[in-house]
C-alpha cells in the first residue's frame, strides 16, 4: 500500500477534518488508523486546538 506511512488527511461525516500519518488499514474490519492526529477544521472552517492524539481509527462508514 503507496500510502502507509504518509501524512493523509481524512474528513468525517460530521464534518471535522483529521490529519495524520496512515499506519494500519484493515479491509476486513473496513477501518483504517492513523497516527499523530489532529484535528484541523470543522465544517472548513480552520480549529486552533494543537492536541495532538496518539492514534485514531476511523471505521469507513464515517469517512466521507
């Protein structure tokens, strides 16, 4: 997989917007889990909170 390892940026269906770095993608659980992520806008507007999360999965059916 080209983009394991890669900074990707994945939006959610409730409109927040993550960027991390794609470290596991699971076809059998449809889940894929990133690394270093932030979160960096809502609805496209630009957050200013710098937390910074160890690792989220995101499960497909969220990812818009």
């Amino acid at each position: 997989m080209d983009y394991l390892g890669k900074k990707i940026n994945v939006t959610t269906g409730l409109g927040y917007q993550y960027e991390g770095v794609l470290t596991k993608v699971d076809a059998e659980e449809s889940t894929i889990e990133l690394q270093m992520v932030r979160r960096t806008a809502y609805n496209g507007e630009p957050l200013t909170d710098n937390k910074v999360y160890e690792y989220v999965v995101f499960k497909s059916d969220d990812i818009v």
